[in-house]
C-alpha cells in the first residue's frame, strides 16, 4: 500500500486538476473485514469488525453557493453535481448517491452544510464485501463534520452513513460498516452491540502469534439495494412477529425448540443463525481475551456453516475458498460481509501464507472459475483528517 500521505498529495493534485483550486483539506475512511456477526447488526445484535489497512480518501472545498460537484477516480464513475436545495433522495442515482446521502442526511440533522467540491480515490476493492460504500460515506461524512465544525461525534457519524445507504442509495443495511470505519483502533477489531451502540476496542493479537488475516475476493458481485439482503432481513423480521420479540437479540439458545415449532422451517433456520451467531461473538470477543486468536478458528468455521445452511447467503465460489483455504492451513475461515458474493477470511499461519495462496487459486482454476483477488489486511485505525 501506498502510504497516506502520497495518497493525499496525489488526491490533492488530481482535486486541483480537476476543480482549478486547491482542497480545503484531505479525508480518509477504510473499508472493513467483519471478522464475525454476520446479519446481526440490523437484529439489534453483536457485531466484531475491525477496519483494513484500505482506504477510501476525499479531497473536499467548501463553496460559496449550495451547488455540489463531484468526482472520482474510479473507473466509469462520471462526474456528477447537483444543488442542495432541489436534492430529491429518490432522484439519487448511481455512485454519487452515497456523498449526496451522506451531505442531504447532514442536512436533516441539521448541520449547515455548505455546497462543495469533491474528489474521491479508493483502495478498497468496490463490491468485494470490504464495504467501499461505508468507506466513502464515512469519509465524506467526516470531512463535512470538520468543514462545517459541526463536531458530530463519531457514533453519530457512522449513523448519518447508514442512514445515507439505507435513505438515499436504498440498501437496507445495518450500522456495522460505518461502525467499524469510524471506530476502529490499530489492531483492534470493534465490538459493538447494535442495541444500545456501545462499543469497545478488542485487541486482535494476530501479531503476536504470527496469524495473518487473508482475504479471498471471488470477484463475484453482490447486490444490496435488491434481492437476498431484503429478504432476509424481512425473514428476521417474520421470525421476531412470530416469537413476540421486538427484535431476534431478544432469543438465546434456549428459545430455539419453540422457535422449531412456532416457526415455518425457512424462517426458523433464519432465526437460529442470528441467534447462534450473536453467541459466537461474545464467545469470540471473549476469548481474544483470555486465550488470543489461535483459540477463535472453530468459531469462523461455525459461522460460516450458520450462513451457508441456516442463512443461505453463501454461494459455491465463497464455499470453495472457505474449505480450501481451512484444507491448506487456514485455522479458520469463513465467507464476511453481506454474502451472495463478495469475499472470504481465512486466519492463516504466517508460514502457510503462501501455501493456501496457491491452492485457492489452483482450486479456482480447476474448476473453471475467473480467478480471485488474494491479499492480507491488517487491523487499522478508523476515519481521520490526513
Ligand atoms: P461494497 O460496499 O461491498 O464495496 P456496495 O455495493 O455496497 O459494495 O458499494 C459499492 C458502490 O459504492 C459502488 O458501486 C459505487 O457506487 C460506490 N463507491 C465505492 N467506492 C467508490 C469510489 N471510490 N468512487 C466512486 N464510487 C464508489
Ligand atoms: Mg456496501
């Protein structure tokens, strides 16, 4: 990776290129892994991401006027403008609805903001599952906080991100992605519990005992704003109505045999992966505590047959790098972020790095499918002014 500060001299030039001025200033957000707590988020459940060493960075200048320009360096986006006061959420199309968002629910917050020029450049692979979307919300979200001194802190940052995808791009997404761009600490994964928001740093310890945390990018694309997400989050609804719950947090293990029997058998399937999946945080985040990440490896493993058989939000090519990465070293592994494509963790021993590099792509290859994108991230610190 190239280091923040070229990141931000280059965004800068390619502002003043662009625009004829100089930024006001340079902002960055980074994508996320969800090391585990899948689909939990919107449940009023537990969640344990940490933010990547992959950012999305935003040169912004405030304007004079209410007029909004932007653009990005990512190929086929086009640049895009519109005006402040004529904003129409459902008039948003296409990649600018997520900085449009972002400044419009400021706005609903009642923050004063000001027209402005935006350019922005990304690391973080788009529609991989890193959650490049939460990445340029956050970014976005705190170069306004800062321009306008608002001072909004970082929770509700993260919250004014969420309610931009969930308003105005239309991906009914919970609060777990912009949590971990705004949160995250170096080395730490966040655990938040999506009920009352609290949160506290977890240290990682991959380091210290010579895990690395590998990601597997299938290159097969999900789409948020429409299919499989909606539907489950609409099974998780169903299942909390039929257990007279206000939300699936409210349900542990113990409610599961009633649930068997209130329950049709999809929903009820549905039901269990939260529920067993809340479980698996705690017990995560727990023992990172007690006994380090080397002790973690079957809970990964357990999410990920929770999603593939009782969420059904796997797919062959993220099953495929799943087992393959566990056959060839991996202590544990499982498909993270929405699901229906998008990537895979493994936790690989540094030594076997290469080995399960190999052997994913070779699995990949023999049968047939496009190759996927392979690299390490590390557990970095959350949204910053550069
Ligand atoms: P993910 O969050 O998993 O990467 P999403 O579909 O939620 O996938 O968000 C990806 C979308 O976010 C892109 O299609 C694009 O509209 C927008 N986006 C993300 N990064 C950038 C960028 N650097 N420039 C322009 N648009 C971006
Ligand atoms: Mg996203």
């Amino acid at each position: 990776m190239s280091t923040s500060a070229t990141v931000g001299t280059a965004l800068a030039r390619a502002f003043a290129g662009h625009f004829g001025r100089d930024p006001d200033g340079v902002w960055q957000a980074p994508g996320r892994v969800n090391l585990i707590g899948e689909h939990t988020d919107y449940n009023d459940g537990l969640v344990l991401p940490f933010a990547i060493d992959r950012a999305t960075t935003v040169a912004v200048a405030a304007r004079a006027d209410r007029t909004v320009r932007m653009a990005s360096g990512f190929p086929g986006a086009e640049p895009a403008g519109f005006d402040l006061d004529a904003f129409a959420p459902e008039q948003a199309a296409g990649w600018s609805a997520y900085p449009a968002g972002v400044a419009w629910e400021l706005e609903r917050a009642g923050v004063a903001v000001p027209g402005f020029d935006l350019f922005v450049t990304s690391e973080v692979p788009v529609g991989a599952g890193l959650s490049s979307s939460a990445a340029l919300e956050c970014a976005v979200a705190l170069a306004l906080s800062d321009l306008t001194g608002a001072g909004l802190g970082r929770a509700d940052l993260a919250d004014i991100g969420r309610r931009a995808e969930n308003n105005v791009v239309g991906a009914p997404t919970g609060i777990m992605d912009q949590s971990a761009s705004m949160l995250g600490t170096r080395d730490c994964a966040v655990y938040l519990d999506c009920r009352d928001l609290t949160s506290r740093p977890v240290p990682l310890g991959l380091e210290d005992s010579g895990l690395r945390c590998l990601v597997i990018d299938t290159k097969v694309s999900h789409a948020h704003a429409s299919g499989g997400y909606a539907d489950r989050r609409a099974s998780c609804v169903r299942g909390a109505q039929g257990m007279g719950v206000a939300a699936l947090r409210d349900l542990e293990a113990a409610d599961l045999p009633r649930a068997r029997r209130a329950l049709d058998d999809v929903t009820f399937r549905r039901v269990r992966h939260i529920v067993t999946e809340n479980e698996r945080v705690a017990r995560t985040a727990e023992l990172l505590g007690t006994h380090g990440p080397l002790a973690i490896g079957e809970l990964l493993d357990a999410s990920h047959r929770s999603m593939r058989d009782d969420f059904e939000i796997s797919c062959p090519e993220l099953n495929l790098a799943v087992d393959t990465a566990r056959a060839s070293g991996a202590i544990g592994a499982r498909m993270t972020g929405g699901g229906f494509g998008g990537s895979a963790i493994a936790l690989v021993p540094a030594d076997d790095v290469d080995r399960a590099r190999s052997a994913v792509l070779a699995a990949f290859a023999a049968r047939g499918l496009r190759a996927p994108d392979i690299f390490t991230v590390l557990p970095a610190k959350g949204a910053r002014r550069l």
